[in-house]
C-alpha cells in the first residue's frame, strides 16, 4: 500500500497574478494526513480557509475559480497539477490575494519548490478513486469531452483543436507521473492576440506578457491595433510582419501548448480530493469541462462514500488458507476467510466466496437462502483479526477477542454465489493490545455491510 504524503518543509514563491496584476506571495506548508489540498486567504479577516474541491469552483473563464464562505482563489491550477503530479496528498496553502501568483505561466516553478521542500510520507494509506467503467461528459456546443477509462494507474491524452493557421490540431500524452517533470511541467499558458482586447474588456490578463505566456498572432491587425494594444498591457511594442507566436523565449516544446493543456487537466481533476487510477482522453479541454468531470466523480465518490476494493482472482493471493489457519484458530464451520489480496500496516482485504453448501444456509432460510449479517460481522472481524496478528512476532501464540461492535449496518442481502470483498482498516494505533477498526464488506461495488469493532489481543494458554 502506497502511503499518504505531505511536504517535509513549507517554501513560499512571490509574482504577480495574471489577471488581478497584483503582486502575491504564496506559501506552501505541510498538512496532516487526510487534509487534502486547503487554501487560506491570509489577507482577509479571519484567514478563511476553502477546500480545493470541484463543487466549491464557481467560475472557469481563463481559470479555475474556486470559492467558500465569501472568500474566493483563482489561476489555481498550475499549482495544483505541480502538487498532483508529485503524488502529495495534504497541504495547506497560504496566499494574501484573490489569486495565485502566475510565476512563468507554467508549473515548473511550483515543482522546483516542492522539489527542494522535500516530500515526507505519513502513516496513513492512500485513498485512491479507482475507475472500474467509462465516464464521459461532452459539451456539444463546443465539441469539448472528456473520457475517464479503466487503467492500472495514471495518465492522461489531450487533443486539442483552434480555427487557427498557427494553432490547428496538437495533442501531448502523459503516460506516467514520474515524466511529468520533464515532459511537461514547464509548458507555459497561451493567448491568441485577436483575444486580448476582449480579455481586457472583462478585467482579466492585467499581468500577462511576453514571457510568462505563448501569445499567437495568426490574423493580420493593423500596426496601430496591436501598439495600442502592447500599450494598454504594459509591454514592448512589436512590429509584426509575419504570422507567428511573438513570445520573447521560444517554445520549450513544439507541442506546448497542447502540454500546457494538459497541465490544466490534471490541475483541475485534481479537485476531486483523491489521486485517480484511471486513463483520461481529453478533446479540446477547457476549465469548464474539466470542472464538469470532476464534479462528476466528486458525485460518484459521495454516492459511494467508500469505494470498493479491485479484486481480480487472477493474482496470487498475498495470504492463502494455510497461512489463514496459521493466523486463525478458526475452523470449519466457522472460518470466514478464504484469502488475503491486499495487507498493509493499517490496511487489509480478504476474500470470502460464499457457496450454497455453506452450513447455516439449511436454517436461514430453507426457502430463501440468506447468509446472516452477524455473520457477515464475524467475517470482518476474522479478517481485521489477520491485520493485527500479521503485525505479531509470535502470532501463533495470540488470539484476538471481540469487546464491543458499533454501528452496524445492514445495506444488502448476500445470498449463494457471490464473492465477500473485506475491507478492514485500523481507526488507531494498536495500543496495550486493544485495536480499533472499521470494516466493509463489498459485493462487487456494492457496500453490503459495515461495522466499527474492539478487539484485544491475548496470549493462548
């Protein structure tokens, strides 16, 4: 299990926004384990705090804006792909203005300072939104979709679209997190310059420039349009001859602005509060469609607040019924567990196939079979009874005992033919011998059952 992780120092960057033209400090500090990305206004009375999450985004025009109680952020995206991308998740950012700093228009400074503040892991295990189907969502008006599919891990296409000579068709592919660094990370945002004036007229790019965006001229305007122009943003003016991007660096990439693209994909999705298993097929994105995604699976991960573990029978099991009955003095008819897919030091899912011989289908019910919820329960005591025994130097020696069950709940019938997934995970630390835990029992996504136990760990006689 790959655990949670924060920084191990806090690093601040300083620059103007790019559409407030304001000059920002931000700081970026370490969080607890399951803090998630927060942002507190430090400039505003009581420094509020708003949860970078995609139903508090409230305006997605040339960025993301997100919002809560009467204090808003916004441009916060490039600095949330940087935290994605290094696979932190808690972290608690500071800012003294309604944005964040735009820097050079890309991540790369964001990385740099993560890079140096270093990355601590915590205790916690990592809580991931797994993709087991195809979620889509289109915006027919502009011809924008966003695809999600089942994959082993993260990685994201873009494809991106503009009726431009200069910008027509590109697309940039991320396979792996550990090339985002490199391949991706310093793509600046663009502008095309038959844009600014109407940028302008709604009170956004006041910090733009040459060099902290790809600006592309690709339609003929007159010499006095654009110095009139370069006048009103505060910048150089250019004699423009020839169709082109007039950036004062040139493109780290040939490709970069469909890089750039997929900085705010991974940005964006990164509002949905958990790291993401799953391949993202993105044409022509945009912060509204990306938003609409991510509010998708948000409404996906309320529904099912916890996600059911990936069970495939093909993989060899981690824990097999010998070293089950090694563990457990359990034994027919009274053994629960028939493997262990997954253990970590907080963390365990079992197996349980459920088989029409199973001895009380014959009085519960005759007519109806129906395996019992307390039974259900002792399932996932037995596998929470596993997790701790495991952690034992001599758990042969040991047994656990129950002390007290709470909130139980009952959500389905499990009947013959179908296969327990056991999800238990330690509330606490295991402490003069008492653990604490919290189970689920899954039928394929399905919660079926759930249950918060006591048990103490005591030597056998």
């Amino acid at each position: 299990m790959q655990k949670q992780r924060t920084l191990a120092s806090s690093f601040s960057l300083e620059g103007k926004g790019l559409h407030s033209g304001l000059d920002i400090k931000i700081t970026f500090l370490s969080a607890p384990e399951n803090h998630g990305y927060r942002i507190k206004r430090t400039d505003l009375e009581d420094e509020p705090v708003i949860d970078v999450l995609a139903e508090n985004v409230i305006n997605t025009l040339r960025g993301t804006v997100i919002s809560k109680h009467n204090a808003q952020v916004s441009t916060i995206e490039h600095a949330m792909a940087a935290l994605y991308a290094s696979e932190i998740d808690n972290c608690l950012v500071e800012v003294n203005a309604p944005e964040f700093p735009i820097l050079d228009g890309s991540s790369a400074v964001f990385l740099e300072g993560i890079r140096k503040a270093g990355i601590a892991e915590q205790n916690a295990s990592k809580d991931y939104y797994i993709v087991k189907q195809k979620i889509e969502v289109v915006d027919e008006e502009t011809g924008s979709s966003l695809i999600i599919l089942p994959d082993d891990k993260f990685s994201v296409n873009v494809l991106i679209s503009f009726d431009s000579p200069i910008l027509y068709n590109q697309f940039a592919t991320l396979n792996d997190l550990s090339d985002f660094a490199t391949e991706i990370a310093a793509s600046r945002t663009f502008v095309f310059v038959r844009e600014v004036e109407t940028l302008l007229q709604n009170n956004l790019i006041k910090g733009g420039d040459l060099d902290n965006a790809i600006v592309i001229y690709d339609k003929i305007m007159p010499q006095e349009s654009l110095d009139s122009l370069a006048d009103t943003i505060g910048i150089p003016r250019k004699n423009m001859q020839e169709l082109g991007y007039v950036n004062n660096k040139p493109l780290v990439f040939d490709n970069e602005p469909a890089r750039h693209k997929l900085i705010d994909v991974i940005g964006d999705l990164a509002l949905i509060g958990k790291p993401i298993r799953g391949r993202i097929i993105a044409t022509r994105p945009g912060h509204k469609i990306n938003n609409q995604l991510a509010r998708t699976i948000r409404k996906d991960i309320k529904l099912n607040e916890v996600q059911a573990p990936v069970y495939n029978p093909n993989i060899p099991p981690v824990m097999d019924i010998n070293r089950i009955r090694e563990l457990l003095p359990h034994r027919y008819p009274f053994l629960m567990v028939d493997k262990i897919i997954e253990i970590s030091e907080t963390r365990i899912v079992g197996i349980k196939n459920i088989s029409t011989n199973e001895p009380f289908f014959q009085g519960h019910f005759p007519q109806e079979p129906v395996m019992p919820g307390v039974l259900q329960v002792e399932a996932m005591a037995q596998t929470g009874g596993l997790l701790v025994l495991n952690s034992l130097e001599e758990p042969e020696r040991c047994s656990t005992y129950f002390m007290k069950i709470d909130n139980v709940k009952f959500r389905q019938k499990v009947v013959p033919g179908d296969t327990l997934v056991l999800r238990i995970e330690m509330i606490t630390p295991i402490r003069r011998g008492i653990s604490t835990m919290k189970g689920y029992v899954f039928v394929g996504d399905r919660l079926v059952s759930e249950a918060e136990f006591m048990a103490q760990i005591i030597k056998n006689k």
